[in-house]
C-alpha cells in the first residue's frame, strides 16, 4: 500500500496537471516531497497505532484464555510472548591451507577432471571454487553427526547475562535419525559439567525444548554440554547403542534465554518496520518524481523485493558453482549475473538483516542494536539519500511541458 499510494500521490498530480496548482504558489520541490513523505508517514503511523494496539490487545486477551493443558501455558508464556537471547556452538571451519591441499589432491586424483580443464571445459577457478565449497560443507556436517555410541562436546558461549539473571534456560534441539518419520522415536543423553545428565527420546525433524538450570553456566559465560548417542535402560542401568547416527542443521541446536518481555520487544519490532515503510515511502514518492505511475511502481516493487530477498540471495552466491564451458558466451553471462546479484546484496544487505517479524514471532529478542541499526541506516542514511537524489531529479524537471496531455 505505501510504494502504491506513494507513487500514486506524486504521479497522478504531474499527470493531471494539478501539481502546477502547488508549484505556482510560494513552495519549494524540496518542500513539496518532504510534505508528501510526512503526509505518507503520518498515515502509516496511524495505520501502525490502529493495527498494533488492536493486536496487542488481542494478544493480551489470548494469553488470559484457559489452555489445554500446562505445557501448552508454559510453552506460549516461555517461548512465544518473550524476548529471548540465542547462543548456538561454534563449529570449527578448514583453514584455508588444509582446504588447498584437499582441492589439490581431488584435483590432481581425478582424470576426468583434470581433462576437462585441459580441454577448456571447465575453469580451474570454478572447479576449484566447488569442491571447496563442497569439502567445507561436509567438514562441518560431520560435526553436527553423532554416530551410535558416540558423544561429543558443545560450547554454548555469551551467556553471562543469562547467568546473572538465574533461572533456567532453554535447549532447543531439532534433529533428523533415519528416513525421519515422525512415527518413530530415538534416545538421546546430555551430560552436563557438574556430571549430572539427562536421557531423552526425540522424535526426528520436530523441534524439542530442554530446560536447563542457569547455574550450570561457568564464570566466563560459557556452557558446555555433551550430545551422546546412546540409550539407557532403567530397568538394569545400563547403556546401548542406538540403531542410528542424528544429526542436525547450523541453527537447529541452541541455547535460549529470556532478556525481556513481549511489550517491549513488540515495541522495537513495530518501531523496526515503520522505519522501513518510511523509507518505502520517500523511495515510491523521488521514484514518481520522474517516472510515470507504473514504470515508478515497477522501480520501487523491485528495490523492496530485492532487500527483502538479500539473505537468500546471500545464501545462494555462497554456494553459486557454474557448469558453462570457460570462456563461453553462457559463461560470461553467468559471471555478469553474479556481479549483479553480488552488488544487489551487498548494497541492500541492511534492509534485509534488520527483518523484525520473523524474531518477533519466534519469541525472539528485537534487540535495541537492531532497532538502532534500522534507524540510522535505513531511516537516516538511505531515506535522506532517496530524498537528495529524488530532488535532484525533480528541480530539473519541467512540469508545465511534461504533465500536458493534449
């Protein structure tokens, strides 16, 4: 609605002649956008306070009705109307010299790849370029895999304030055993630093949640705990081996602790997105300055698209390999389109980074550094270089002979 109406607002008053009714009176063009803008932030705002207020009460009256039982009170007060904090461990990364020799030796081992850079088929950089990124992918799988029988140590680190406020926290795991059927179950042991431990039984690709006492967590804000693969038998005491390995994504195996409440994070996270919507706005209003309605629309759609979709685009170049013959036309076009995707991500990475709604509805903390980042960045830097670039343009713009129609 705000790239719409702000195209709408400036394009359709050049269009039908009914800006030269401002423009004759004692108004300057940089005033008449600063207008427009205000005018479109003003409604957005009151759009934010009617929409907001009205789910924040919704919300409120929600949490007063009677669950179905306990543990679904607990899980929406604990883990959904909270602001929480993340620490996930630290998987270690191939050193750039033992990822050369790994290349080297898969290269110089291959015949049939090793003709086909001879020949010119394939580029030396590129083949190079995907099988590292290939190695580094399965080297730090290979962490996140726990064969049966086996354990290994994690550390959660950054948790002092966690520490300092007590408590317990809160151990999310998200695993996948065997074809991952959800009919199935299979065990898991953590064993924490002060020897205790706790046996569970997962069910693979569903998220399961652990509460763990804050005081386990040592001086330095560091938590270490141990994944084992095994299955104890309370009738005999004894420990065996499960029938399979588990593993787990990057993001599926972390730990979760409370900083704040839902008001104050519903809060930022509101303040985060009218940020965004005013830079929208200023965005749809400088591109309506010289463009006509639609191609204006196109414009604006695009540049909000494309911030919207810089994390996945960032995820894809890191793993973007090319199969186009080297020094082939379909090569350099694929090269020219990954310039491309590179510069869109790099220049629109803020808008995309500062995403609220997503955190907000994982219970996750909207924190003040996000909020401050939207605001000096998008607020400030790029809403007030839209605003330059669109006066700019439009100062030089001759309203009396473009807007005619006859």
């Amino acid at each position: 609605m705000t790239l719409m109406l702000g195209c709408a607002t400036v394009a359709f008053e050049i269009r039908d002649r009914q800006i030269w009714q401002l423009m004759t009176k004692p108004l300057d063009r940089f005033e008449y956008l600063i207008g427009k803008w205000a005018g479109l932030v003003l409604l957005n705002l009151i759009l934010f306070l009617v929409s907001g207020v009205g789910i924040f009460i919704f919300v409120q009256w929600m949490r007063t009705r009677p669950a179905t039982d306990e543990f679904d009170r607990i899980a929406v007060r604990d883990e959904i109307l909270v602001a929480r904090e993340t620490s996930r461990p630290r998987y270690a990364r191939m050193s750039k010299e033992e990822l050369e020799l790994v290349v080297d030796s898969m290269i110089a081992s291959d015949a049939i790849l090793k003709a086909d850079i001879d020949s010119g088929r394939r580029r030396m950089e590129d083949v190079r370029r995907e099988i590292a990124t290939q190695r580094q992918v399965e080297f730090q799988s290979a962490q996140r895999r726990i064969e049966p029988g086996m354990s290994k140590f994690f550390l959660f680190e950054g948790l002092l304030p966690a520490k300092s406020i007590g408590g317990t926290l809160s151990l999310r795991y998200f695993l996948h055993a065997g074809a991952s059927d959800s009919h199935t179950s299979f065990p898991i042991i953590f064993r924490f630093p002060d020897g205790s431990w706790i046996d569970r039984m997962f069910i693979p690709a569903q998220g399961h949640i652990l509460a763990i006492p804050a005081n386990l967590i040592n001086d330095q804000g560091q938590l270490q705990i141990e994944v084992v693969n095994l299955k104890f038998n309370s009738k005999d005491s004894s420990f065996t081996p499960s029938e399979w390995a588990f593993n787990w994504d990057e993001d599926s195996l972390e730990v979760l602790y409370r900083v704040g409440g839902f008001e104050s994070n519903y809060l930022r996270a509101m303040v985060v997105n009218l940020v965004k919507l005013s830079f929208l706005g200023m965005l749809a209003i400088c591109a309506a300055t010289t463009l006509s309605f639609s191609v204006a629309c196109l414009l604006s759609f695009s540049i909000f698209l494309a911030g919207s979709l810089t994390p996945f685009l960032a995820h894809s170049l890191l793993y973007w390999t090319s199969a186009a013959d080297a020094g082939s036309i379909e090569s350099y076009i694929q090269l020219f389109v990954r310039a491309i995707a590179k510069i869109v991500e790099f220049a629109f990475r803020p808008f995309g980074q500062t995403s609220a709604n997503d955190l907000l509805v994982k219970g996750r903390n909207v924190s003040w550094d996000r909020m401050t980042l939207a605001i000096f960045i998008i607020g400030l830097c790029w809403t007030g270089a839209t605003l330059m670039i669109g006066w700019l343009a439009f100062r030089r713009k001759e309203l009396a002979v473009y807007s005619g129609q006859g």
